[in-house]
C-alpha cells in the first residue's frame, strides 16, 4: 500500500511540474540509460525445476547448487515490482563440469542442461517481454574450456593461443584462450552471435572481459552486431580495471561500459560513516564523466554489504544512501542479485551463495521499487546535466537538469545532522520531497536550507510554490471544530446529568 501511495504522488508531481518527452531524451543520450539492470548468476539465483539437476553439489562450493532459468522464470513478477527492467544473465551455454559460473563453454551454441533447454530460455524472453523487461545473456568470446570436443578436431589446431595470459583469474584456469586474429574463429564467432540472435529473440549481448579482446576483432563484431539490428545491447564487462585505458566506448559499437573507476570510490565512500560523498562525484569527474554501467559490486569482487558491515554500519539505511547515489548519478545502474536481500560475502564461496529469499528485508525491498519508481518518471534523472550543488561535511547535494526540469539529489553520508544552502532556485519554488516527503521553501532571503537526519537522503523535485493549501486546511479544521465541540457538548451533558441525579 505504501508503495501505491509513492507511485500515486510521483504521479501527481508529474501533473504539477511538468513532463518531459523521453523520445526526445534518447536522441541525444543513449537509450541504455533507461534500463535499471539486475546481473543474474543463473546457478546460484533459484531452483525452479529441480528434474534436471543431474548432478548438483549443495556442500561443494564450486559444483552446480541447481539455480535454473526456470528459476530465473518464476522470479520474474518479483523483479518487475523492484523496477529492474533488464536481466543480465550469465553464460548458459554447455560447460565443462565444475562449470557453474558459465566461463568454461564446451559447445557455444547448446544451453547447459544444468539451466534447461532452448525453450526454456525462449519461454523467458517472452515472459520478461510481456512484463516490458529485457534479457541480455553474458557472452564468452575470449575462452574456450580445454576440455572441448572443437579442440580436437584436426583443422582447429590453430584456433587457440599458446598461453592464456589471464589464468590467474580463478574462473579462467581451465581454460584456453580464442585467437581472435584468426579469420576462422572471427567467423565462428560472428555466426554464433547470429544463431543466438537469430533463435531466442534476446535483446543483448554482455561481452565478458571485453577489455581482454583483440580489440580490432571487437571492433569488427560490435559493428556486425549493430548492422544486424541498431537497437540490440552491446555491454562490455571489464575484467582487469586497473589495466582497463577506457577506450571500449570510443573504439567500439558498445551501448555501455563498466565503470570500474568508479566503483571502489563509490562502494568504499559510502560503506564509511563520515566520508564526504562528494568524494564520490570527484572520482567521476576525475574519470572523464563516463555515462556507463555503475555497480556497487559484482560477481567478482567483495559484496558491497559485507564491506559496510564490517565498517559497523546498518545495512538497510548504508544501501538506501547507496541506492539513491546509483539510481541518480549519470550513467545506468546495475544491481547484483541479492542485494536487495541483502546478502554479504567477501571471498569465494560467501559471496556466491544462492539467493536466500527467505531472508529477504521488506523495507529494503520496498525503497529499491521506490527508488526505480522515481528514477523511471524523471527523465532528469536519465539524460540531465550533472553538477555538485553544494556541501556541508560528508552531506552532499546534487542537481540533475534536463529541459528545464531540475531534480535535486541530497544524501548525508555523515554521522549527524547537516543541511546545505541553495541560492540559485526561484523564491516562488517550493522543493518537494519524494522519498520522505519533506517540504522545502525559500526564506526570507531567498535561499533554500535542505537539512538531513544522519545518514538519510532525499530527492527532490521543483514545483511551484502555492503556500498554504486552503482547500484541504478549511476542512480539515471545520471537522477539527466540530469535533472540539462534540468533546464540550458531551462533557456538559455528563455535568448535567450528574446534577439532576
């Protein structure tokens, strides 16, 4: 109920503020920020069809525990409600045993029966189509498994390098590293992005360590990709970011790319108590104010929870700072499943358990939707411009401004009360809070004070100030007198009862 009563007053704003055509936004901004994404590591997210796990190994960390896309299937309502509009699933292709990360493919163009069967995956996609959310699978371009049956085979003696330079990547070790110089694999490659294509209907590909691809060959693929239909995604995971030189952009057809800059000082700053966020919007204008994929965590690395955990801090009000920082900031947020939960974990096993649902907190989950709800009806929040309205301690606020709509972004990442002054907003303005429903107004000077309990945020939209609301106050104080008049007629009634007697 509170979350209809969120979405009913963004609608209301909407009428009284304004709206801004979004068709217009991505003809200057690229389409991907629209999405919210949710990366799924298919094995370990949920356990739908428990009649193909041949074999799964709940006590073994790094055997299948049985998440399936049926699983994926049966979750989709949910993910819906939590605003996420495009799923990021891991490699489902056919692995080698042991495989259950996806990055050990035998055979490129066969789903692993571990996770289903063709019309499994074709059922999501419709699925997620009919609920307006899009499918993107995590493709393997770089790594064969050296156990593959194609490796045998005499006339692809030459399709893998001698050494593969990224073996001490844990996942990577069973591998063998694609020559993407050859003509032949480029060709092989090219054709299996088509048959995917071609066969399930998905809306995009992720390309895993495209940061390790020959980067010519990329070029070449993301192109083919894009001649084949424009509107499909092209994401680039970056697997080694302090190598990364932040050019996949530029160079390629890619929609977006990691910002691996941009993830410890996010993550690191807000897990802190008491660290200035504007830290966090220094590092982005220090990293050439990308507009890419921004991730708190991932698959990879220490969960963002653990990290604000052992800094002592509370999950639930660290992750709704975190939330409305990410769904915010320029560029397209990605969540990793369990967050919501949330679900902690440092290294290998901890941080790649399968998704305990059961434990999953109600209020995070509601402020998760909220936050999506309110990123998805201001376009601002997608497309604007991105500047530092001003500070006060480890209290920040931001201003994001698309086609004169302004929404402002405050988070107090401080250990008690701050407040940040704005002078450069219209006196007859009024700031409307959408998350808490705070209420800002201009002074006797002109200026707006937006002062913040510890470790609280709040978004703001601009609206016109209409003073005091006569027409919901003279009723509701009608009703007040009557009832204060109802008290002193029943209390003299009892007097005069009590007198007769």
């Amino acid at each position: 109920m509170r979350f209809l009563a969120i979405t009913i007053l963004l609608t209301a704003v909407m009428l009284t503020t304004g709206t801004v055509d979004p068709a217009a936004a991505e003809n200057e901004t690229e389409m991907v920020n629209d999405e919210i994404f949710y990366n799924i590591l298919v094995d370990r997210f949920n356990n739908g069809n428990q009649s193909q796990d041949v074999p799964i190994d709940l006590n073994d960390p790094g055997a299948f525990h049985g998440g399936d896309l049926q699983g994926v299937i049966d979750k989709l309502g949910h993910l819906k409600e939590m605003g996420y509009t495009t799923l990021i699933l891991s490699p489902i292709m056919d692995n080698a045993p042991g495989g259950y990360h996806g990055y050990w493919v035998e055979n490129f163009r066969k789903i692993d029966p571990h996770y289903g069967t063709m019309k499994d995956l074709k059922k999501l996609v419709q699925e997620a189509h009919n609920r307006d959310m899009k499918v993107v699978l995590e493709f393997v371009t770089n790594y064969v498994a050296e156990t593959s049956p194609m490796l045998d085979e005499p006339n692809k003696a030459d399709w893998v390098q001698d050494t593969n330079p990224e073996v001490s990547q844990r996942w990577l070790g069973k591998t063998k590293k694609l020559d993407q110089t050859n003509p032949e694999v480029q060709s092989f490659l090219k054709q299996t992005v088509d048959f995917w294509m071609d066969e399930t209907d998905i809306d995009g590909y992720r390309f895993h360590a495209a940061d390790k691809a020959n980067q010519a060959f990329l070029q070449k693929l993301t192109d083919h990709i894009n001649q084949k239909d424009a509107s499909f995604m092209q994401l680039a995971d970056i697997l080694d970011p302090d190598d990364y030189n932040g050019d996949l952009a530029e160079l390629t057809h890619m929609s977006a790319v990691d910002a691996p800059g941009l993830h410890n000082p996010m993550s690191k700053t807000i897990a802190n108590p008491g660290a200035p966020v504007k830290d966090v919007y220094d590092a982005w204008q220090a990293d050439g104010k990308p507009k890419s994929l921004n991730y708190l965590d991932n698959k990879h690395t220490e969960r963002f929870t653990k990290r604000l955990v052992n800094n002592g801090r509370n999950p639930l009000t660290t992750w709704k700072l975190a939330l409305t920082y990410l769904y915010t900031a320029p560029g397209a947020p990605m969540i990793l499943q369990g967050s919501e939960i949330p679900m902690a974990g440092k290294n290998f096993p901890d941080k790649q358990r399968m998704v305990q649902w059961n434990s999953a907190d109600d209020d995070l989950q509601t402020f998760t939707g909220r936050i999506a709800t309110i990123r998805s009806k201001f376009p601002a929040l997608k497309y604007g411009d991105y500047e530092l309205a001003g500070s006060d301690g480890a209290m920040s606020v931001f201003s994001r401004s698309f086609q004169g709509e302004t929404v402002y972004i405050a988070i107090n990442n401080d250990t008690h009360s701050r407040s940040v002054t704005l002078d450069n907003i219209p006196d007859d303005k009024q700031l409307k809070g959408l998350l808490e429903d705070h209420l800002v107004r201009a002074d006797e000077e002109g200026t707006y004070r937006i002062g913040l309990a510890r470790e609280k945020a709040e978004v703001y939209v601009t609206e016109n100030d209409t003073g005091l609301n006569w027409l919901v106050i003279v009723p509701f104080a009608g009703i007040f007198v009557i009832f204060i008049a109802g008290i002193i007629w029943l209390s003299r009634k009892q007097k005069s009862g009590k007198a007769n007697a």
